[in-house]
C-alpha cells in the first residue's frame, strides 16, 4: 500500500515478516525438533524422567503457535524451553 504524504511515499507493508523470510522454514523446523529431540532422548534417558510423547507434543504444539503467530524461530525456542521445564527431575522411589 502506498501513501502519499505531502510529496513523500509512505510504503506500509500488508504481509508479515514471517511470509517475506523464508530462512527458517517449515522442514528446518521439523529437521531441528527431530535432532534436538533425539539428542535429549539419548542424553536423558538414563533414568525414567525423559518422556518421548510429552516432548514430541510440545514441539507438536509450538510449531502450531510458530505456524499461526510466531514464526518457526520463535517456535523452535518455545518448544527447547518447555522441554527444558518438563524433564522432570530424578525419580525417588524409594
């Protein structure tokens, strides 16, 4: 869109950042989530505190909010601090 003020072209840009820069796509994410989640799978999984499901289902739904808001960035980061925040700790079952 332009606009016209006093003799100056104003330009607004009607699409999202997200839609003009393609660096981080749709495949990088996926390629990204699966090798992030294979490492913590494999350093993790000494005990019983790494959940494959629950990990796979946040990077499931940060792609979601990534693909409807964010971009696929911001939904990488997302979905590294949730897995972060939900591997729980050390079982004490005693």
């Amino acid at each position: 869109m332009n606009f016209f003020v006093f003799t100056q072209t104003i330009l607004v840009a009607t699409s999202s950042a997200k839609a003009t820069a393609d660096s981080f796509s749709f495949s990088t994410y996926v390629i990204l989530s699966f090798l992030y989640i294979m490492i913590m799978h494999f350093a993790v999984n000494m005990g019983s505190e790494f959940n494959l499901i629950q990990m796979v289902f946040f990077f499931v739904f940060s792609g979601v909010l990534g693909y409807l808001f964010l971009g696929y960035e911001a939904a990488f980061v997302v979905g590294v601090v949730l897995s972060l925040i939900f591997i729980s700790g050390p079982r004490k079952d005693l």
